[in-house]
C-alpha cells in the first residue's frame, strides 16, 4: 500500500464524512448496549475474503507488539503526508502538464521526486478519463516503462515516455 493505504480509512473523503472513526469497536457497542440499541452489523467486517478482514483477525490472535493508539497517531501522520504530497501534485499540475488537441496530454517529469511523478501521472489519467482509477502493480508498471522511454495502455490511454511523457485516448478499434 501506498501513503493513502497505509493512512487508513479518513474520517472525510469528499463527501463522506465518517464521525465515529475516533471510537474503537468497544466503546461504540458499549454507547449502544447503554441507549438500548441494537447496533447494526456489516457482514463483509467478517468475511476473510478481504484483507482488512484477515488482518484485523490476526491482530485479536496476536500479542501485538506496538501499542495501539501509537499506530493510530501513524496513521494520521500519514494521512497528512498523503494531504501535502496531492496539495503538492495539484499544484506542479498547472506547471508540469499541459495539454493540446484531441485530449493529448504532456507531463514534464524531470526532477521530480517519484511520488510526485505518480500523482501527476494518475492526475493527467483522470483528466482524460475519469471512469480510470489504476492503482498497485499497473500504475507501477507505467511509470517504470514510461521512465525507460517505453509504450503503454493504461485502460484507454495512450502512454509515451522519453524526456516529456505523452497521454493520449487511444484510437477507436477497427471492426
């Protein structure tokens, strides 16, 4: 996982606004079994399909070795990172991408730290096309080939590297 991964659920994300993230599981059933209510309960919190699922099972069977609330408080100093590297991205954005006819893209990544690279990439991405969301290995996998002068698709786009990073929707297929 990256900074935001690793940051954990956000108490806001846009529009959603999560106000109970500073109780644990613990004192939230504890305000409810006090009102008399029944708290509702997500089947997927215990289905071990999910990571988040195995993980936290995990930790119940562990003697962990870090105090929880010191992992918490990582975790919010990494959200922050996470806030002033995208404040960071949005505003190399008006200076490193520019943008030409028919939706074509052009990033200047030159001595620009790798984080940095990345978010500008997945910035110029959602520009062309908001429906793409690439994460984990695939966007990995475009900057490496991008970095080396290399041709990748990334969903419908287009990606060139060489010293300036070209972006572009890709041509309709032929029938």
């Amino acid at each position: 996982a990256g900074i935001s991964g690793l940051s954990g659920v956000r108490a806001r994300n846009q529009r959603i606004i999560r106000p109970l993230l500073a109780f644990t599981k613990a004192e939230l059933e504890a305000i409810c079994a006090n009102a008399g209510i029944t708290p509702c309960r997500d089947p997927s919190n215990s289905n071990a399909d999910f990571d988040r699922v195995r993980m936290r099972q995990w930790l119940d069977r562990t003697d962990l070795p870090f105090e929880p609330l010191a992992a918490v408080r990582s975790a919010s100093a990494l959200a922050e990172a996470g806030d002033a590297l995208e404040w960071a991205a949005h505003r190399l954005f008006d200076e490193r991408v520019t943008f030409g006819g028919e939706n074509r893209t052009q990033i200047d990544p030159d001595g620009i730290p790798p984080e940095l690279q990345r978010r500008l990439l997945l910035l110029a991405i959602a520009r062309i096309d908001d429906s793409l969301a690439p994460r984990g290995a695939l966007i990995d996998r475009a900057l490496s080939t991008l970095r080396d002068g290399g041709k990748i698709m990334v969903g419908n786009i287009i990606c060139i590297g060489g010293r300036y990073w070209q972006l572009s929707p890709a041509p309709p297929r032929k029938t």
